[in-house]
C-alpha cells in the first residue's frame, strides 16, 4: 500500500520505519496488511465495520500512521 519514500522516515536504529511507527509496528503493519490483502478485506477496511483484531490492529497503526504524518504534510517536509 505505501510506495511513497515520504511515508517513510528513519528509526534512530537507522531503519526504514512508516512515519510514527517504531520498527515492530511497521513489520506488523505490513504482516498485517498482507493477510488481510489475501483475505481480500482490505476495501472493507476502509468502508464497514471491522470485525477481526487484525483488521482492526491494522487500522490503529494506520491511524497512528496517518496522525503522525500530518506535520510533514502541512510543511511538506519529511525527516528523511
């Protein structure tokens, strides 16, 4: 779902992680993301009422995500 370099920021680790994600949370996010990819759920994501924990695990790091992102959005600016 994320191709965009400016979803992404550097961990002090050095490591590639979604902006606002540690490094476990992105890992999980994208585990998350795959299973309900093949479960075909991803669209009902966004649009119904989630009703799996990995559905809606998913949707909190989203979330998080998607929060944390807005600063560097209003600036246009990433810390990459």
């Amino acid at each position: 779902m994320f191709d965009d370099n400016d979803d992404f920021e550097l961990d002090p680790a050095g490591n590639r992680v979604l902006i606002g994600l540690s490094m476990e949370e992105t890992d999980e996010f994208f585990r998350l993301e795959e299973t309900i990819r093949t479960s075909n759920d991803l669209i009902n994501i966004l649009h119904e009422e989630l009703h799996s924990p990995e559905q809606r695990r998913w949707l909190e790091l989203f979330d998080k995500h998607t929060i944390a992102k807005l600063p560097f959005l209003q600036t246009g600016k990433t810390k990459h």
